[in-house]
C-alpha cells in the first residue's frame, strides 16, 4: 500500500484537471485506489480459478445455459466479478 504522502499527492495533481464536482482529497484517492485494487484482485481471482476464462474484451465471455449456471454460481460467492459476465475491463 501506498503511504499518505502519496494519496495527498496524487489530490494535488489531479486537481486541476478535474472539471465538475467537489475538489479531490487524499481520502478520496485512497478509496479510489482501493475500488480499482479490488476489482483487479477479483479479476485475478476469476483468472485462476479452474475451468474459468478472462480476456479484456469480452470479459468471462459467458454463453450457454452450462456455462451460465456456473457463472451465478461463482458470482454467488464472488459477487464483484458479476459486472464483468460478458464486459472487460478498460485497466486491466
């Protein structure tokens, strides 16, 4: 994990690019950074798990009534993963 000095930099940076809404704070890049972490893990999780499939386009790439019931039941137990049936994800 990345120490306060970072956070509170990275608000200072971003700042002046922002456009609408409230100025941004370190909190607010902590959070962010911990959102993004977290789908990445998922991501990963989904990866190595025996008999699943990524790609960055196409996410989990699910088709077929098989394939989608294993699908609900992973995301029954990882429900993170779920945005990411048949999508990518741009930062991955």
């Amino acid at each position: 994990n990345f120490k306060d000095a970072t956070f509170k930099n990275a608000a200072i940076t971003i700042g002046p690019y922002l456009e609408s809404g409230p100025s941004k704070q370190a909190k607010h890049c902590r959070m962010k950074w911990q959102q993004l972490k977290s789908i990445s893990t998922t991501i990963e999780r989904l990866k190595d798990a025996s008999g699943m499939h990524w790609d960055n386009v196409h996410g989990a790439n699910i088709e077929g009534d098989d394939a989608g019931a294993v699908w609900d039941t992973y995301v029954g137990k990882n429900p993170h993963i779920k945005p990411f049936r048949n999508s990518g994800w741009e930062y991955y």
